[in-house]
C-alpha cells in the first residue's frame, strides 16, 4: 500500500492534486511509502506557505481541514 497527500477541491470532492513528471514528461501522482513520509511533506508543505504569506507573497496559508492523507493501492 501507499498513501497520498488529497485536497478537498470545489467541483472534484477529495483529489490528489499533488504530482510530478517522469523524465519523459509524464505526470505521476505523488505518493508515499508511508503515512508518516505523507504527514511530513504536508507539514513542510504549510511551512512552505506560512513562509510565503510572511513575506508578503500570498494572503491567507490554506485551510488544514481541506487535505488529507489517504491509504491507496501501489500502481
């Protein structure tokens, strides 16, 4: 099993809008090995935002209650 990061998006309910490309350009969706690697890139991911809002770049750091983490099956 592996675990993804999902936000609560406005027309597609729960989706992992998180990815990445492959090296042919291919978009992946991000998953974890683990619950615990899944917790710590959403916890950097809000240390990211509240840095961004700091300085002056965003508004408002994103409401906590609109992710998750889910456990999916490996592809």
């Amino acid at each position: 099993m592996a675990y993804e990061v999902q936000e609560n998006c406005l027309f597609g309910g729960w989706t992992n809008t998180w990815s990445y490309e492959d090296w042919a350009g291919k978009t992946i969706p991000t998953t974890y090995d683990t619950r615990e690697d899944a917790e710590a890139e959403l916890d950097y991911f809000f240390e990211q935002m509240k840095t961004e809002v700091e300085a002056g770049n965003m508004e408002d750091i994103p409401d906590r209650e609109d992710f998750r983490i889910v456990e999916v099956k490996d592809e």
